[in-house]
C-alpha cells in the first residue's frame, strides 16, 4: 500500500463532550479510511503517483493523470487534510493559544476573539460540505474556506489549522446546528501542534 491510514492520536472518546466517541470512530475508521483506499486504487492506476507525498500531489494536481486528477484531488485532500485535524485536536485542549502563533493572530486580526469570530462565521457560511481554514499566505494569516476536500496547499497557500463542516463531522451530536459545533470545537485545538504548523509556514 502507498498510503496508509494514521492511527488516531488519541483515543475515541478523548475529544468528549465535545466530539463524541461515535463520531470520532466513523470519522476516523470510515471516512478517512476510505480517502485512504480511493488514493491507493489511482496509484494502482500509476504507480507513479504513490512515490509522492500526498502533500506533493496536492501541491501539482495539474502532474496527476487526467483520468485519476478527480480521485486524487478529493481523496489526497481527504487524506492530507484529515492527517492534519487528528494532529491539531487534543484532549483538553482549547483556551487561548500561545506562543508565535498567538501574537501572529494578534497583529493580524486584532485579538483571539475578533479571529475566531471571523473563523466561525465564514465557515458557517460555506455552502454544503467542506472546510474552514486558518492559512499563511504571502506573510500574513488569513481565513478561507474551500469545497469538498481541497486543500489550501493546492492554491499555494499553508493550512495552520482547518475545522472540517463535513456533516459526517458533527451530525450525530449537533444535528444541524453547524455554528454551534464550530463554537465547542475551540475546546480541543491543540495550540502545541498548530504553532509547529504555523513554524513549517514560515520556514517554506
Ligand atoms: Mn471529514
């Protein structure tokens, strides 16, 4: 296999109350499983693919063969980006964050507050399934959304952090209310690994 499914970081039921152990292991096991299997059946197709990082194919999805482009956009962005999330949620995490990437958020939406605002009403607002992001973009942090399992890296830019708004993400334990899913999921960042991010993008 060229790729292959992380272990969660955690256990299932680590992210409780705030996301729930049933969500956590369809999440994990089932989704994220199968942007795995999906990406391994296009390089069964190209072999060639499978000795990028998935990051790379995401970087160049204009390299990728045309007839597997679709199946690796969606399933290397399933793939990159739910590696991404597992690593930035913790058990209690939350509160605020520290270090570089506190005063970066400070001198570039004002304070913590104003940014998560900002964060929680634009990816409350994208419009069915997809991903609200934190990205680093020509030295500034900046906020974006993106559809489906696109990452930010394909449009050169670097995801700090990223909150899925899949349904399959939150529907078991908050139905339809998206913002208030977006309003808990602060409880669990994991300011340790999203300041190592923000230190990659600076560094790039
Ligand atoms: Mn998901």
């Amino acid at each position: 296999m060229a790729y292959e499914l992380p272990p969660l970081p955690y256990d299932y039921a680590a992210l409780e109350p705030f996301i729930d152990e049933a969500t956590m292991k369809l999440h994990h096991d089932k989704h994220h499983g199968t942007y795995v299997t999906n990406l391994n059946g296009a390089v069964e197709k190209h072999a060639e693919i499978g000795t990028k990082s998935p990051e790379e194919l995401l970087k160049d999805l204009n390299s990728i063969p045309e007839d597997v482009r679709a199946v690796v956009r969606n399933n290397g962005g399933g793939h990159v980006n739910h590696t991404m999330f597992w690593q930035i949620m913790k058990s209690g995490g939350g509160g605020e964050p520290m270090g570089q990437i506190a005063d970066q958020i400070k001198q570039d939406f004002g304070s913590f507050e104003d940014f998560k605002k900002l964060f929680n009403e634009t990816t409350a607002k994208q419009f069915g399934a997809g991903w609200g992001w934190l990205v680093f973009d020509g030295g500034k942090l900046k906020v974006v959304t993106t559809p489906n399992q696109d990452n930010p890296i394909s449009q050169g830019m670097y995801p700090i952090l990223g909150n899925d708004v899949w349904e399959h993400a939150y529907y078991l334990k908050y139905q339809n209310k998206r913002p208030d899913y977006l309003a808990a999921w602060w409880n669990v960042v994991n300011w340790d690994e999203v300041n190592k991010r923000f230190a990659t993008a600076k560094s790039r």
